[in-house]
C-alpha cells in the first residue's frame, strides 16, 4: 500500500517533468522510425549473374586441352540471359526459376596471354582473330560441356539452388547454351535472403556495398540503431529526468513532512529508489517492447532477446542512478547527482573500452612483456572492482547475434563459426562475474545512500 | 500522564548547543504555545519530538512511547514551517497521498479528504495544481494535511503564516474545535497576539534554555501592580499611599499603584475604607504576552537574524 502510494508519487513527480514527454516523444519516434524501416528482397537474377561467373566450368576442359596442346587454352566465359521466375506469388528464395546459360568459348594463345580475351572480351590487347585450330578447339570445348557436367558445375558455382535441371539450348557457334531450371533454393525462410532496407517507408532506400541477409540487417538495427544509440540516448535522458526525484524528496519542508509518516526511512529511500528504477524500466519496456514488434511484424524475426533487453539495461541504469541517490543524500543537489553519474557512466565506458581494446585483444596479439604484465594486472583489478557496465553491453550484443544466428543461418557450420567468432570477440566476459560486481556495486552504494539518510537529522 | 514529556533534553550540533537541558511535560487536550527567538531551539525541539532529529542526550515520550515510533507517528500531525509540498501534486492527491501512507483505508480517506478540505476552503480548488495555489491556500492545505488523519497530537509551526485575518479566525477556531476535542495542540508562532488568545500554557526558549513556562494568564500577571478607581469627586490619597512605600502614577482618572515587595493590596483597601473612600475599579494590570516575551528575551542576545528590538517596558 504504502510502496505502491510512492510508486504512483514518482510516477506523478514524473508526468509532471515536461522532459518525460520529450523522452516519451522520443522513443515514439524511435519506434516509428523503425517500423518505417522496409526490407526489399533482392531480385534472384542479379544474384544468379554474380554467382554465374564463379561457376568454375572452364577448369577440367582447360586442363583436358592443355594436355593436348600446351600453346593453346580455352576460356568459358559465362553470362545468364531470359531469367524468369515461375512462381511470381513466391519470394525469390523460395519460387523455382528458369534462365539460359550461355557459355562462350575463347580460345587462347601464347601470344594472347595476359589478354586472353582480346578485343573480344573488351580489353585492349591484339585484335583476336580466330583461325581454324581456334574453331576446332571451341568445337572440342562445345562437345565436353554436357548437361550433366553442366549441372554439376552448377551446383558447385551457385551453391544455393536446388534440384537443378540442365537441358541443352540454342546458341552461336562459339557458344553453348543450356536452358537451368530449379526448384528454388536452398534458403529455408525470408530471413536468410539478401534485402536492401529503405527508411520512411521505402522512400529513402538505403546504399548498401553488398546485399545482405535481413537477419543480419535486424542484427544491424538491435545491436547498433537500437542497443547503442537508442539506449545511450534514453539512459542519459533517464538519468536527467530521475536525478531530481531524490533531491525533492530531501527538500527542507518536504522531507519532514514524509519523516513523520510512519514509515521507516529505509523503506522510503528504497521505495523512491525503486520509483526511479520503475521509471526507466517503463521507457524502456516501451521502446524495447515497440520495436520487438515493429520488427518482428515487418520481418518476422521475433528477437526474443529484445526483451530481455529491458531488464538488463533497467540494471545498468541502476548502476548510474545508484551514485545519483548517494550524491542526491549527501548534497541535495539534482545537478550533483548528474553530473556523478555522468562521470562515473564517462569512467566506466572508458574503463571498459580500454580493458577490452589495450588489454583483451593485446593479449591476444603478443605476450606481454614484464612491464606491461604488471600494467595489465593494475588495469584488470580496476576493471574487477567496477561495476561492468560495458562488459554487460558487449554480452548483450553477443545475446542478440546469438539469438539472430540461431534463427537465420540453417547450416551448423555457418553458426559455429559466428560463435566462434563472437567468443573471440567477447570470451572474456560472463554474465555471472559482470552481474555480480555491477550488482555488488549498486547494493553497497544504496546502502550507503540508505545509511546516511537514515542516520541524517533533517 | 503528560502526553508529551521531555526530560533534559540537549541537542548539540557540532560545538553549538541547539537545547540546553530542557525538561517539560504537556497535558492531554492543552494547546501549548512554544515562543522563543529565531535559533532559540524551537524548530530543534519539535522535530525531536517528531522524530526527524535524534537527541544528543536526554529522553522524550510521546503518548507514553518513545519519540519516532511509527505507532506514534501514526497518531501525530505536523505542519513544519517552511513546508514546501510536492507542486506536483493537487491539494487532493496530496491528501490522498498522505492517507495512503498513513495507511488509512481507501473508502475512509475519500471522504475524509474532501471533508478536510472543504473545512479549509479548498474544495473548490482541490483538484488544482498547488503550484497554482497562494500562500495562504498552501498554509490551509498545510493545516488540513496535519489533521486529516485525526491526530491526538498536533505540531503546527507558525499555521497562520501568511494567512488573511479571516483565515487566521478561521484557524484560530478550528485549533479550539480540536481542543474541546481533547486534541492536544503544540503550537509555535511568531504572532504572539494569536499564541495569547489560543493557548493555555506558553514556554519561551531562549539559545536553548527554557526560561518561562506557566499558564497565559500566570504568565502576563504583573504582581502587585494595581489599577484603582474611586467613586466621582474623590481625591486619591496619594502621599499617603506614597508614605507606606508604593509607587503611585495618576493616568487618566485612575491610579496605577505598584506595591512593595511583600506588600499585599489589602493595607491599601483598608487606608481608602479608612478614609471613606468609595471604590469604583479594581483590576490586578495584566501585561501582554508580546511585552512578557520582550521582557523576558531583552536580556538575551540577537537571534540568528532577527535582532532583538528594544523597547520601553510596561508599567
């Protein structure tokens, strides 16, 4: 009765703060700007044509023909035309297409190396001009590149189609040509599939070097738009907005009025603590259930870890908010209490990039050497003894790619080797020892906080 | 048993001495003025009481428990005198905020709230922001917090600070209403004039030290001074009177005689009888309770910002 009366004061102490409504604002416009955020699948034939040309088709029959005539070589060169996807309803991961291979044959010289292609192929060698040896060579060429060789060479150039089908096709005289037909492809879901994102609803669409499969885009979107800047943003704000709760509850006239309730000055400090942490624990459930949401609707990647999210930076704002409550009880002051925990977020962000860049991947690198040991010592202790505030951040990225991996890469392979890759980048830290200190650290100094008020004369 | 009882009480802060040995005992259902300048220790003294500042040494029992308990808390109501309330909040949420952490039930509080307030002259206000709020309304929302939850004591610092007189009236017969209710009243106020009228009992504290304590009436009693009336055409024996050792002023008809130690008024009846003088007026002269606390603080050294004003006593 008397913790939910002081929840609901900080809740009203907190609509009545005009900046709640720019946070709120904010995190609106946050969700909404994610939610504007469309994904367009790639087309499948431009993907067709750039896995195309790695289809190593020429390297048996070059390799044949060598043998016969070591003066002479035979390039394939080869090009994907009249791409038609058969089921227009189906996504193109997922709907079977048909296109014509069409391999031209070049055949090369001594003379032509380092052209191979001469004028023909658009480089500015000698003028390449077949004779009769070259003909007989294409004509060789033509007659090794069955369908069924084809098909393999297929498979092996563009790994992800499946059930391909080769059928001989029409085509110029140095050129072979064969209709493909698959099944669509090996990609299980949309999320595998490569996207081009575009903001505000596909107006803005967004450059990007390399398409890249959606999972990796929400990836992008959690970790960075929302799990860097996003919380970076509304902590501050939080920190801004909370920092006055204390310091007018310690006001001369208003806290006496409190004092003389029956309610034990341990409980109130906790209870308004408590209502500080509520706070930023709805702002957060907010943004991060909003965009959960968003994301999940418009992609269909539920990020589950999104959630937990919530609770985990509702613990790392209690590491700040903790300094803002022990500044608040020994000052009084709502500017203190920010610019403490300004300080100590600047602190361990610095501690915690440093211990990571200098001394994780450091000692990655190279042994260190006596010196450094001793220096590496110093700097752990620092990083042991402080709340982990960044560790955490970097086991909640890991949570988040662990989480997307394991719902958009199907082969086991592909996810071994990202968490490998993620326990290079973050074996170092566990969410037992981080939570643990940063816990440690907010307990001893809310009892300290707890302490002083309790013992004050006010 | 005294419903408030300190015994000796001292309060240091660092090398100052905010009281200095104060003992003191309030009945049940007694307004108790407590007068004394700016740093005398008035504030230091109700806020142990209260239970927000620990003695540095010494005893005090509210209602028979130990101050700061939260049963006694629960049956004690305050309005400290530089209140500032959260402006956050309505004159009703904030009642109904209070009440919730009193622990009054839902159902009673609603009621009692609006019924608080509509007492005060609030309720048609009560749902408005009290930022928006004058001092006055601030100082009835204040006295209405303090007594909403039906307190047996009741701490009220200065309540008619910044008041009209028609609210300070109004007050002024609520805290009596409260009184023939056997509320007990521990009032400390500036304006001595008010203290005069309400109280029975006044103390005045003076740099910690409690220096007066006795009934209003006991307290502005001048002894043996007399204002005496004879009947129309009648000369005052005045050497006479001079002769058996008094101090005799003539002011407009009447005479004031100030007697001897242990000199007794009746020695001066009977010369007047005597002499067949017809006696009109008789009064003992009362001082008021603002000379008493002038008299008394006069001796005594500036307060912390309010320098002591002489002035001329009262004969």
């Amino acid at each position: 009765m008397k913790f939910l009366a002081i929840l609901k004061d900080s809740l009203r102490e907190t609509l009545d703060v005009k900046l709640f409504y720019v946070l709120g604002a904010l995190s609106v416009l946050l969700i909404l700007f994610v939610a504007s955020i469309t994904y367009k699948p790639e087309p499948m034939e431009p993907r067709i044509k750039s896995f195309a040309v790695m289809v190593p088709l020429a390297i048996g029959i070059t390799q044949d023909l060598q043998a016969k005539d070591e003066t002479r070589g035979l390039i394939v060169q080869p090009d994907v035309k009249n791409f038609e996807q058969l089921d227009k309803d189906k996504g193109p991961w997922e709907a079977p297409f048909r296109f014509t291979l069409l391999l031209t044959l070049l055949a090369t010289r001594d003379e032509d190396r380092g052209h191979p292609f001469g004028k023909k192929g658009g480089g500015e060698g000698p003028e390449h001009v077949e004779t009769d040896k070259d003909r007989e060579l294409i004509a060789e060429g033509k007659k090794r590149l069955t369908p069924d060789y084809v098909q393999r060479m297929v498979k092996q150039g563009i790994p992800f189609v499946k059930d391909v089908e080769v059928k001989p096709a029409e085509g110029e005289h140095d050129q072979a040509a064969f209709t493909v037909t698959t099944n669509g492809t090996t990609f299980k879901s949309r999320k595998e599939w490569f996207h081009t994102p575009a903001l505000f609803f596909g107006a803005l669409e967004v450059p990007m070097p390399v398409p890249m499969p959606l999972g990796i885009i929400i990836q992008f979107i959690g970790d960075w738009i929302v799990g860097t800047f996003g919380t970076a943003i509304i902590m501050f704000l939080s920190v801004i907005m909370t920092a006055s709760f204390l310091p007018s509850m310690l006001n001369k006239g208003t806290v006496d009025l409190l004092l003389v309730k029956p309610i034990h000055r341990t409980s109130l400090f906790l209870y308004k603590f408590t209502g500080g942490l509520l706070f930023m624990f709805l702002n957060t459930a907010l943004i991060m259930g909003g965009i959960w949401l968003a994301l999940g609707l418009q992609t269909g990647i539920w990020t589950n870890s999104f959630l937990l999210c919530i609770f985990i930076y509702t613990f790392q704002f209690a590491v700040f908010y903790s300094v803002s409550a022990l500044a608040a009880v020994f000052t009084r002051s709502p500017i203190v209490a920010i610019l403490a925990s300004v300080a100590l977020w600047v602190l361990l962000f610095a501690v915690g990039w440093t211990h990571w860049w200098f001394i994780e991947k450091g000692r990655e690198q190279k042994p260190p050497s006596e010196t450094q040991h001793w220096a590496y010592v110093g700097y752990d202790a620092v990083h042991t003894v402080l709340p982990h505030y960044k560790d955490v951040d970097w086991l909640t990225t890991r949570l988040i790619v662990e989480e997307l991996v394991s719902k958009i890469q199907a082969d086991p392979a592909d996810r071994e080797k990202t968490n490998k890759q993620l326990d290079k980048d973050y074996g170092a830290y566990h969410w037992r020892t981080s939570l643990l200190v940063s816990g440690l650290f907010i307990v001893v100094v809310v009892g300290l906080a707890c302490w002083r008020f309790t013992v004050r004369d006010y | 048993m005294p419903v408030i009882e300190i015994k000796n009480l001292v309060k240091q802060y660092g090398k100052i001495e905010a009281l200095r040995g104060v003992t003191l005992d309030i009945q049940k259902g007694e307004i108790f003025g407590l007068l004394g300048q700016n740093g005398a220790g008035k504030t230091t003294m109700v806020k142990i009481l209260l239970g927000i500042t620990k003695p540095s040494f010494g005893e005090a029992s509210l209602m028979g428990e130990p101050v700061g308990t939260a049963s006694v808390r629960k049956r004690v109501g305050y309005l400290p005198e530089d209140h500032r309330f959260p402006d956050y909040h309505t004159g009703y949420s904030l009642l109904d905020f209070y009440g919730s952490v009193l622990g009054m039930p839902g159902k009673d509080k609603k009621q009692r709230i609006e019924e608080m307030l509509e007492l005060v002259g609030l309720k048609g206000r009560m749902h408005y922001k009290i930022r928006t709020y004058s001092k006055g309304m601030k100082q009835r929302l204040g006295v209405a917090q303090a007594i909403f939850h039906d307190p047996d004591v009741i701490f009220l610092d200065e309540p008619t600070d910044g008041v009209d007189p028609r609210g300070r009236r109004e007050i002024r017969e609520l805290l009596l209403q409260l009184k023939d209710e056997g509320k007990t009243i521990f009032l400390n106020s500036h304006l001595l004039g008010e203290v005069e009228l309400m109280t029975d009992r006044v103390a005045i504290l003076d740099r910690g030290e409690l220096i007066r304590l006795g009934t209003t009436e006991e307290l502005t009693q001048q002894r043996g001074l007399y204002v005496i009336g004879l009947a129309e055409g009648e000369e005052f024996p005045r050497a006479e009177v001079s002769k058996l050792g008094c101090e005799v002023t003539h002011n407009d008809g009447l005479y004031e005689v100030a007697l001897k130690e242990g000199q007794n008024i009746d020695t001066i009846l009977d010369l007047l009888r005597e002499r067949g003088l017809r006696l009109r007026h008789l009064t003992e002269k009362h001082t008021t309770l603002e000379d008493l606390f002038m008299q008394t603080v006069e001796a005594a050294e500036p307060g912390v910002d309010r320098p002591v004003r002489r002035r001329r006593p009262t004969r």
